[in-house]
C-alpha cells in the first residue's frame, strides 16, 4: 500500500524512555482515520530523563518502527518537552501577529529563564479578536541544542522532521479531538510515562501551564522487584493487574502521594497567579494509566474525578491496525502519537 501517495497522511512519532511508538493517520476523509500503529520498546537505559544515552540504538529502533509501518515517505511529526522547554501564558500590549514577532525576543528575555542566544521562540495570541490594551499571548522556548539533537537523531534513522512540535501541545491536540466536552473549567492532563510524568494544565481548553515530575512507571517496577523479590518482567507483568490476582492497591496507594503532591504544586501555582478555580478533572495518559489501581488512587488522594483517556474514542481505526495491537491494552500509551499525528502539515 502507498501510505504517503497523498499528503493528507501524517505519521506521528513518539520518542518515549521507554518505548517508540508511530501513528499514521490519513485525514482525506471526514473524520481522520488510523491506518497503522507500530510500537516498539527501547533497550533499558538507552534514553535517561529525556537525554539520549546511546544514539545509534535508538536510531536503529526509530528506523525499524517506520520500516514496519511501511512509511514510503520519511517525514514525520515528532516532538520535544522537558525541563529544556518552556511554555508559559504572558500579557504583552495588543499589536498585530507581525508586530509581535518583532518584538517577542525582548518579551521572552522577561519570561524565560535560558540564554536567548541559545533558544528557539514561538508564540500564539490567545485572544486575537479582543478589544482590549493587554492581550494574552502563549510563549513558547526551547534550546537549539534539543530540537537540533532531536533532528539529528531522525536523520541517522533516514527521517525527517516534517513539523517539530512540543509534547505538550500534542497531548492537548489529542485531548481536544477526543473530549470536546471537557474543554471548560481547569483540566489538568497528566501523560505518566517510563521515568517522568507530565502535567498539562488546560484553561477553558488552552494549554497555560506545563510541569514535568520524576515519577513514572520505571521508579513503580523497581519498587515492586525490591518489595516483592520478583524479576523486571514479572513485576511489570504485575503492574499491569496479570498478576494472578496480585492486590496492588496498598502499594499504590503509598506511591501516588508523590504524583499528587506535584499536580496539586502545579495547579496552585496556577491559581495563585489567576486567581481561578481548582482543578475540576483529571485526565491520565501514557504507560502509568495502565497500572492496576493507579487512577482510583490518584481520584481518591486528589478528591478530583480522575479517568483514563482514549485517544481513539474520536479517531477513526482501520479494522487491520487491531489485528496486529492490542488497541484496547496500549491506547493511554499512544495519546502523544496521536497527537502528533492529528496534525496536517
């Protein structure tokens, strides 16, 4: 099949610590629709807190995920974040878009606590059609280094960056695409990856605050083989509630603390600087919205209505892509693939 013959077809690929996984997904139709799902994992240690500790194994494996998705084409959408991103809501004098780009080097030098010298700025003005002085503006830095680093690593693999996003705007494109519902109030995304957790602040369905917490399901595994004596495959095989009727809630319960204290860090911080409401749902994704026990531990140490999201509830999937994954098993782990992939360039 000619997956790219058109250029409606978008590939989403997700660079995680843990596992590299690719969505294509082909927009010429009403609604988009999910043609291919390659998921592969990463050698233990290969990617460490976000750094690439051995490029030419992780460049071999981006290589074989997209020679079994069959790309004809090499571009791709792939993504940065972590603490070398920032991505904060500012109030700037109202001007145009063109006038703004002038003058957004000064405005970040404000903002942004990184060499300006060393970064890469864009921005977007959240209320473009409004009268007032002031308009609000969302600001977005990364260092050069990361997202040339980042390209240099699709480039060993023989990809292309076709558009270079951030993690946390693609895990809001999902989210938006997937739950139009939950688009008002203070919703908070959490993505639990393989060693770092995401948090994603959204204000009436605009992204205004991101926070990164070292904790994922790497630091639940090891916890389980200390307490438990058991190997890595065995507990993992736990986490994922396969243990032969393992009661893993106590367990939970005495970890989530940790990934509660940061959300709540992050959503007080937010509205000490608006002065809006509380968090009012909580969204989870990624590897840690698969562990047993995790989501109602979070809801009840929150006091929030936690649920896990689908990224696939308002995508449409070709019947032939469930045949080779486990699309009800991996979907919270595909949610910044997908959106990365919802994306037409």
């Amino acid at each position: 099949m000619q997956l790219f013959a058109r250029s409606k077809v978008s590939a989403g690929l997700d660079i995680g610590s843990g596992f590299v996984k690719l969505v294509v997904i082909d927009h010429s139709k009403a609604q988009p629709e999910i043609v291919r799902v390659v998921m592969n994992p990463l050698v233990p240690d290969a990617i460490v807190e976000g750094e690439v500790m051995d490029p030419v194994l992780v460049s071999e494996t981006l290589r074989t995920v997209a020679q079994s998705a069959g790309l004809k084409k090499k571009d791709v959408i792939a993504a940065v974040g972590g603490h070398d991103v920032i991505i904060k809501k500012i109030q700037m004098d109202r001007m145009s878009d063109a006038d703004a780009r002038e003058v957004i080097r000064w405005e970040a030098e404000q903002h942004v606590p990184f060499d300006m010298e060393s970064v890469q700025l864009d921005f977007q003005i959240l209320d473009p059609d409004a009268d007032a002085p002031q308009m609000a503006v969302l600001l977005v830095a990364a260092k050069r280094d990361l997202v040339e680093n980042r390209m240099s690593l699709l480039s060993d693999a023989g990809l292309t960056a076709a558009v270079m996003d951030v993690d946390a705007f693609a895990l809001h494109n999902a989210f938006e695409q997937n739950y139009p519902d939950a688009q008002s109030g203070l919703v908070a995304l959490v993505n639990v990856g393989h060693e770092t957790t995401n948090v994603n602040l959204l204000d009436d369905g605009i992204p205004v605050l991101v926070r990164d917490i070292p904790f994922g399901c790497r630091r639940l595994r090891e916890a389980l083989q200390r307490e438990r004596g058991v190997t890595a495959d065995e507990a993992e095989t736990i986490l994922q509630g396969k243990g032969n009727g393992v009661d893993l809630r106590a367990f939970v319960a005495d970890r989530v603390d940790e990934l509660a204290v940061g959300i709540e860090r992050a959503a007080a911080f937010m509205t000490a600087q608006t002065g809006g409401t509380e968090v009012g749902r909580v969204f989870l994704s990624g590897g840690g919205a698969r562990v047993s026990g995790l989501v109602d531990a979070l809801g009840n140490r929150l006091g929030v209505r936690t649920e896990v999201t689908n990224p696939l509830q308002r995508v449409g999937v070709r019947p032939e892509v469930g045949e080779s994954i486990a699309l009800d098993e991996v979907g919270p782990m595909l949610m910044l693939a997908v959106g990365l992939a919802l994306r037409v360039w």
